[in-house]
C-alpha cells in the first residue's frame, strides 16, 4: 500500500518537528493511542486500540526514527503483530516545509499487512481512515499551533489481489500518520500498525461473527 499527503500546520517546523517526537503530544493526538514512550532516541513503542466497524482491535507495536534531519522532516519505520489477527509492517518519509510562520508536512507512505484482518474487505475503510487521519491533524494542530485544515488523502487504488488488505493497510498508514505520526499512526495506527495480542481472542471472536467463513 502506498498513500501520500500534506498537511498544514499554523506552527514553525521547529515547533512541528519537536511535537512529532514529543510521546507527551503524540498520545494526546494519537486516536486510541493507550500509551507510548520512548525507549532510546530514536525508537518508541505503543498500544493503540480502534474500532473498525464492529470491531475493536487492540495493536502493540514499534517505531524506529532514521535519516534525522532536524527540523527539515526524518524516515520512520515500525512493525507491530496481534497473534492470530494478523501483522503490520512499513515506513514514512515525512518531510517538513516551510510556509510563511507555518509548515507544510509531508509524508509519503509504504505499508504491508497480512493475517485475518486483512481479509475483512474494504468497504468501511475509506471513511474510517479519513477519519483518523482528521482527527489526528485536528487535535495535533490544535496542540502544536492553530486548527489545521484536514486536506483529503491521496491513495493508490489498490489491484484486485491487493483489494482485500487494501483498507487496513491505509489505517494502517494514517496511525504512521499515527506511526507516522506516530504515524504520525501506523499507524499510530500501523505503522499506525501498532499491535497485540491484547483482547485477541474476544477481537477475533467479533471479527468471525461479523464475517462468517472467515477461519
């Protein structure tokens, strides 16, 4: 899965850049995000919970900052596995600009996905997704600066073969934009795929009663 977008920020990219590393800001921005901390410089765990449709899924995962570039944007990384409701796994590239006293992010995203959830279908994702990466911006601007102004995600459709990972794989990447952005994500939701096995058997259970045939 490959997604990629801008967002504005009525803040300095210093002040952008130090939020997006700042674990305090991040878990207030982060939607569902239980916790996160950081455990060197450059990497972060997280727990992060969501509800897709009928299901509530609980996510544990980790992020690895690279390339650091200060205040200029940095790479992001992070895999994250829920047992039987599958795995998650991808990068970012986000990159800060310059606008007047505010700052244009931007993020380019790769995503993987495999396991039971990425055979649920696609059809509540595109909202879903949207709507985390709103979220997300929304509070993040109204934290880090002025209320930002959500623009819509650009999102390669995905191939017939990859049609039935394709809606978690783009959750996955706003909660990178939680993991990006924690995603920024992940994402905080993958990558923004964050994720345990915490509540796995009563999440698969609601997984199998809402899709028969699934196992």
């Amino acid at each position: 899965m490959d997604m990629n977008g801008s967002q504005r920020i009525e803040a300095s990219r210093e002040a952008v850049y130090a939020a997006l590393n700042d674990v305090d800001i991040l878990r207030q921005c982060i939607p569902g995000c239980e916790s996160i901390e950081k455990t060197s410089e450059t990497e972060m765990v997280a727990k992060v919970t969501l509800r897709i449709g009928p299901v509530k899924a609980s996510f544990a995962g980790t992020v690895t900052l690279s390339d650091l570039d200060p205040p200029n944007g940095y790479t992001i990384s992070g895999e994250g596995s829920g047992g039987m409701a599958g795995f998650a796994k991808g990068g970012a590239n986000v990159t800060l600009e310059p606008d007047g006293d505010a700052t244009i992010l931007h993020y380019v995203v790769k995503a993987e996905i495999g396991g039971k959830l990425a055979q649920m279908g696609s059809r509540l994702i595109d909202s879903t997704a949207k709507k985390l990466a709103g979220d997300f911006f929304e509070k993040f601007g109204a934290v880090v600066g002025e209320p930002a102004v959500v623009e819509p995600l650009a999102v390669e459709e995905p191939s017939e073969e990859k049609a039935s990972k394709g809606w978690m794989s783009r959750i996955l990447g706003t909660s990178t934009t939680a993991f990006l952005i924690l995603a920024l994500t992940p994402g905080l939701c993958c990558i923004a795929g964050d994720h345990s096995a915490m509540g796995e058997d009563m999440m698969m259970s609601s997984i199998c009663s809402e899709q028969p045939g699934l196992l």
